[in-house]
C-alpha cells in the first residue's frame, strides 16, 4: 500500500468531510441513540468502506450509465426526502425521557444503512472516485478515505454526546431536516 496514496486520500476526505452533511448525521445519531457510540462509530466505518470501496471501483462506470441531468434529479430528490423524513417524529421525539433502545446491533444497523446513503453523492464519495481513478493503489484510496471519514465522524459522536444533552432531540432533527432540504433544493438549482 503507497503511505503517500493513502495519507493524501486520508486528508482531503477528512478536510472535505468537516461540516459535512454526513458528520451532521453522526451527531443526530449520536444523539437519539445516547447510550450506543460504539455502535454508531461501527456502522459509520462499516458503510464508508462499502461505500468508498464501491466509489473507487465502479464510480466511473456509473457515472457512464446516468446522464448528469437524471443524477441531479435523484441526488436533490433523496436529500429532499431524507429532510422530510427527519421532520416525521418518532418514538423518542416529544418524548426525552423515553429510554434508547437497549439493541445495540439495531443502532448499527439503522447507522449503517442512513451513512450509507447519505454519502451517495456526497464530495467525500466524488473526492473518492476521483482518486480511485488518479491513483492505481485502490487499497490505499479507500483506506485513505474511510480513516478520513472516521477522523472527522468519530469526534462528532462523541463530543456530540456532551452538548446534545442539553439540546432536545427535536431541535436536532428540525435543523438536520433544514440542512437536507437546502442540499437537496440547491442541487436541484445547480446547472450541470
């Protein structure tokens, strides 16, 4: 494995990822399943390599099948619903004191799947298909990138766990919801 290939991939992806709208997820995750950091670090780690791993071999050949114009479509659309989906309230909104659920393999579960998608698309997913192309050592890109992904995630996790005691979960979700929606319109407005 080239170091350089992977301490590049490594920082970019973890600079790229600040502010991110999947570290946002991380501390949305980290906040509804207080007692499960573990978990969410794990599905965090287990969707970026799958994803990442998927970017860099195939991400090329997709991007032959799907014109730019029906990916905006489908891009902006998803991050429009998965705003409106977050507005939904579940069992733990308007209801703080309900207990998160004591099933630590559903909150892997549940984190791997929403990373998963929500990194579809995202610039740390492009950031990945454009080293995998650059660069003939894929090990080291999509390690490079997953230890990327995991420097700027990981800290959200935890350190969210302090402040969102404080922050009722519905505000979380209102201002993630906020977020996704504005993603999704501006990628519907962006000329390809």
């Amino acid at each position: 494995m080239d170091l350089n290939y992977f301490l590049l991939a490594t920082s970019i992806v973890a600079l790229a990822e600040i502010g991110d709208k999947t570290q946002l997820l991380s501390l949305m995750l980290a906040a509804k399943y207080k007692t499960h950091h573990w978990a969410i670090v794990g599905g965090i780690f287990v969707a970026t390599i799958l994803n990442h791993a998927l970017a860099a071999f195939l991400g090329n050949v997709i991007s032959t099948w799907i014109s730019p114009q029906a990916m905006q479509w489908i891009l902006g659309g998803g991050f429009i619903a998965l705003g409106l989906w977050l507005l939904i309230p579940d069992k733990l909104d308007g209801d703080e004191n309900t207990p998160p659920t004591q099933n630590a393999w559903k909150v892997f579960t549940i984190t791997t799947s929403l990373f998963f998608i929500a990194e579809m698309g995202d610039k740390t997913q492009v950031a990945t298909v454009a080293l995998g192309a650059r660069y003939d050592d894929l090990m080291a890109v999509v390690m490079g990138t997953t230890v990327g992904m995991m420097l700027a995630n990981a800290p959200a996790v935890w350190l969210g766990k302090k402040f969102t005691r404080a922050l009722p979960i519905k505000w979380v979700h209102s201002i993630a919801a906020i977020i996704f929606i504005a993603i999704g319109v501006g990628t519907l407005l962006l000329d390809y």
